[in-house]
C-alpha cells in the first residue's frame, strides 16, 4: 500500500512539474514576442527577427509571431522571407486577415499582382471593410493596366474612408489612362483639399488640364507644383509647353532654362527650346538647340533640324 502511495505521489509530482515546465516556456515565448514587438517598434528589424525566431522556438503555434517575423523580414525587404512566414500564419490561422494582407503587400513589392491580388481579395473576404485591402488592390490591378477594376477598388477605400487622400490621387491617374480627364481633375481637387502640399496632385491636375487645352489652367497647376518643389524639372518643362501653346515663346524659354539648369540632359527641354526659340525668330539659336537635343539621342530633332534649318 506504502509502495502504491508513493508511485502516485511521484506521477502528481511529475505532472506539476512538465505543467510548470510548459508554463514557463509559454512565458519565454510571450517574452520573446513581446520583446520583438518592441524591437520592431524601434525599427530594430534583425534582432527583432532573433526575438521572433526565439518564440517560435517556444511554441511553434504562435501564429503572430510569424506574422510579426515577416514584418521584420519585409523591412529589411527579404519578402521572400517575409511570404513564407504569412505562409505559416495563415496556414495556423485560415481566417488571418492581417498575414493575407501582409503576404498580398509583399507580394506586390516582387510584381507578383496576380498573387497580390488574390491576397487582399481575402482579406476583404475576412474583412469587408478593410480599406486598405481594398487601396492596394486597387494599386496591384491598376500596374495590371485594369483601370477600371482599380477604380472600382479606389472608390470602395473612399466609401469607406473619404479622407483617404491618396485613394483620390491614385484614382485620378487610373481615370487619366481611361481619357477622363475632366473626372481626374475632379479626383486630384480631392486630393489637393485634403493636402494643400501635394506637389504631385497639383502637378498631375496641370497634366490633365493640359490635355483638355485648358494652358491657363495648368500654368497655375504647375506654377504651384514648383513653388512646392522648386527642383521639379517636369514641372518647369510641362509649364514651358503650356506657354508655348498661348504663343509666349519667351516665358517658355524661361521655363526650358529653368528645367535645363536642374537636368543639364534634359534632351526634351533642348528641343523644345530650340522649337520655343525659333518660334520667336531666333532661328540660329533655336537650331542650335535642336541639334543640342539631337546628340542626346533625340530622333526628332533631326527630322526638325531638316525640316526648318537646312
């Protein structure tokens, strides 16, 4: 009976102690996770990584570990890395929104826009109200030249948050490869009053007025563009042409030196100088332009230098 006693006082003690033994590595695994998280925080990636792997170790189960791996790993951009650790989350978790959404983001950093595609399909799936998912894969079906499709995605991001400023912009550039330039001036407006600062948005908004022949118009859009950024050669070259269609050579050419100074192989701005120039019944100057941007490789001003200097 002693004996019988004694086997089971023994079997309670072994099962408190792996007890104790798999509660303390469950805490060395929340400890590593924890200590990741904040290495992540302050942009420590690789040891974060260490701290990640250290938990996974742990308890191999721990699905945010994973995620929070490939977070690392995607900042350091090992996105080969960072998808085979969502791979995992996902495979622990089916219903992970975040791996998928991770994983589709990478993915779409390697151009795999298909896969990408497919990825934030599932979040939103898990998620419908997912902005984000619905930003990106607007993104990844927009450099898949389905605009129309990225456009639908863009609108959905706005319905769901009206203060997404890029969502406007990127939806502008989609309806500008459409030819609806009137509905990306509409977009970029959007985006300029919810960031009076964004260069591009003015800039953009100019390109587009430009092409429904509104030059007063995209002279003011440009002319912002470069008081945001005076080092914006496009900008400069862009307004330069605006003013040539209102037939002022000599602001034009202002403009083309202006864009020349910043990028002295600005081949474009040679040639549309010499054009600028010669407009204004400085022949010599002008051809001396052309064959300037013609050296740079600009087939064009060849065929310009023989149609009106020769």
């Amino acid at each position: 009976m002693r004996k019988i006693l004694l086997i089971i006082i023994g079997l309670f003690l072994s099962i408190i102690f792996f007890e104790n033994v798999f509660r303390q590595e469950k805490k060395d695994a929340n400890f590593y996770l924890k200590s990741g998280d904040e290495k992540l925080h302050n942009e420590d990636y690789g040891e974060a990584i260490e701290d990640y792997s250290k938990a996974i170790e742990l308890n191999p189960k721990d699905e945010k570990a994973y995620v929070n791996r490939g977070n690392a790993k995607s900042s350091l951009e090992d996105y080969i890395g960072a998808i085979e650790d969502y791979s995992k989350a996902i495979e622990l978790n089916p219903k992970s929104e975040k791996a998928y959404f991770n994983r589709g983001y990478v993915k779409g950093k390697l151009e795999d826009y298909i896969g990408a595609i497919k990825d934030f399909s599932k979040a939103i799936e898990l998620n419908p109200k997912n902005e984000k998912a619905y930003y990106n894969r607007g993104f990844a079906k927009d450099d898949l030249y389905d605009y129309s499709g990225a456009i639908e995605d863009y609108s959905k991001a706005i319905e769901l948050n009206p203060k997404n400023e890029k969502a406007y912009y990127n939806r502008g550039i989609a309806k500008v490869n459409l030819e609806d330039f009137s509905g990306a001036i509409q977009d970029y407006s959007k985006a300029i009053e919810l960031n009076p600062k964004d260069e591009k948005a003015y800039y953009n908004r100019g390109n587009a007025k430009y092409d429904l022949e509104d030059y007063r118009g995209a002279i003011q859009d440009f002319t912002k563009a470069i008081e945001l950024n005076p080092k914006d050669e496009d900008a400069y070259f862009n307004r330069g042409s605006a003013k040539c269609n209102l037939d002022d050579y000599l602001g034009a050419i202002k403009d083309y030196n202006k864009a020349i100074e910043i990028n002295p192989n600005y081949a474009e701005a040679y040639k549309n100088r010499g054009i600028a120039k010669y407009s204004n019944g400085d022949k010599d100057g002008g051809c001396l332009d052309l064959s300037k941007a013609g050296e740079m490789g600009d087939e064009e001003a060849y065929e310009l230098i023989r149609e009106f200097c020769n």
